[in-house]
C-alpha cells in the first residue's frame, strides 16, 4: 500500500476513500452539479490533500458512474439522462418493495422496529425545520434501517 507523505504517512488508499466520500457527497448535494468540470489541483486543495488520492477518488467515483472522464476535458460530473433516472427509480422501487416486505415479516415475528421510529422522528424534525441535508441524511437512515431489518 502507497502512503501520502505530505500527510503523516497516512495510506493513499484511505486518502483516496475520504476523498471519495467527500467529493461523492459533494455531487448528491449540488456542489459539484451535472457537466461541470472537477480539476485534481482544485480538489486537492480544497480537501487539503495531494493528488494522488484525488486521482484515484475520481477513477473510483468514474467505476461507480458519478463522473465520466475523458483525455481532453478530464473528470466531469456525469449528467444523467431521463432514461437513466427511470431506470434507477424502478430498480430502487423494487428492491424496497422487498426489503419493506422481509422487514415487516421481521417486525411481525417479534423484532421491534423502535430504531425505524426513532429515526422517522429525527426526519420529521429535519422536514419542519427545512435543514436538507439532515433530510438527505435521515431519508438514508430510514431506507438502510429497513434493509437492516429485512436481515440482508
């Protein structure tokens, strides 16, 4: 494993995943938003680290389709299309349907979903108060304490 010198010895590939996280997070909260260009030297600097994980933060989010890159313009923000939305959309639906099924099974057979209820408060704070990210952040609480429910 390669280290980042510029930073204590810290492992690039740890580097590359908090600079990952950081820039996909980025893109779902419209920072970074569709088509727009992420230059390496402008990321590195705003995340206060070297290339190196930059560069290998950008060729994973490319792997997970958040940007596309290409030799001339470099990691831009994938844009995606009404097709692609749809078909996420339904492939999502699906799988809830079934996560909502095997947790309620689950509930049923005596499992409590007490951690469910306490985050559907934690989003309905979030929803009076208007605060999005707190939104976006219990919304993916919620969908993962099903899935974590459901037993998978």
């Amino acid at each position: 494993m390669s280290t980042d010198r510029a930073h204590g010895g810290e492992s690039t590939t740890s580097m590359s995943q908090v600079a990952a996280h950081a820039i996909r997070e980025g893109i779902i909260e419209g920072r970074y938003p569709p088509s727009s260009r992420l230059r390496e030297r402008d990321l590195s600097e705003n995340l206060q680290m070297s290339r190196i994980p930059v560069r290998e933060a950008l060729r994973q989010l490319e792997v997970e389709g958040f940007v596309t890159t290409s030799p001339n313009r470099g990691a831009v923000v994938t844009q995606l299309t009404v097709r692609d939305v749809v078909e996420l959309f339904d492939l999502r639906v699906s799988l809830e349907v079934l996560a909502a099924r095997q947790a309620a099974l689950a509930s049923a057979g005596g499992r409590a979903g007490d951690k469910l209820q306490q985050i559907v408060v934690a989003a309905l704070r979030a929803t009076r108060s208007g605060d999005v990210v707190a939104i976006r952040q219990t919304n993916t609480e919620i969908h993962a304490e099903i899935v974590a429910m459901a037993g998978k």
